[in-house]
C-alpha cells in the first residue's frame, strides 16, 4: 500500500511574503497546477533536510542508505537531481560529524 499524508500549513511573516511572489509567478509564467508547485516545493525541502541530517551524522548508517535510494530513485531523472547532488556534496563537506541539537 502507498503511503499518502495530507499537508495543511499556514504561513506568515517573510515566508508568506516569499510564497506570495511565488505564486504571483507562477500565475504569469506557468501552467503548473498550485498542488503541483506545492508538492515540488515540500520535495525539496525534505530531500534537503534529509540530506542534511545524514551529512550531520544524525541518522544510522542503514537507514540513511535507505534514504538515499529513496532519494535517488525520485530525483534522478529531473532537474532535483542536481540539487540533491549539490546538497549532498555540501552537507558531506560542511556536517562535521555529530551536531547536539538541544544546545
């Protein structure tokens, strides 16, 4: 069975200002529909902050190469997969190993 979640957030401040734009955008240039735009947009972030996660040492080895086929299989053959590219080679020069997150 698929997994499927439904997401439902409200913005404010800058980031509502920045999604604004984005929309504003998008209307102009884009046939793209908004649920497209919006899943594409949460795509990015949790491939980004998975990756991230893994380039801090907070995620087990076996899990994070689970991730990563995940990862893979999805963006590979779109334009993502050069972000994830970017976003790996980052994070694995940039994590530093262990990272205390209650500081």
């Amino acid at each position: 069975m698929e997994k499927a979640f439904k997401i439902e957030v409200t913005l404010t401040g800058e980031l509502a200002d920045l999604y604004q734009q984005l929309l504003e955008e998008f209307a102009d240039k884009s046939q793209i529909p908004l649920s497209e735009m919006n899943r594409t947009l949460l795509q990015t972030g949790v491939i980004h902050h998975l990756t991230m996660l893994q380039g801090m040492g907070l995620i087990a080895r076996e899990e994070g190469a689970r991730q990563q086929a995940l990862i893979d299989a999805m963006a590979r053959d779109t334009l993502m997969w050069d972000l994830v590219q970017l976003a790996r080679k980052y994070w694995k020069n940039k994590g530093g190993g262990l990272v205390n997150l209650k500081v």
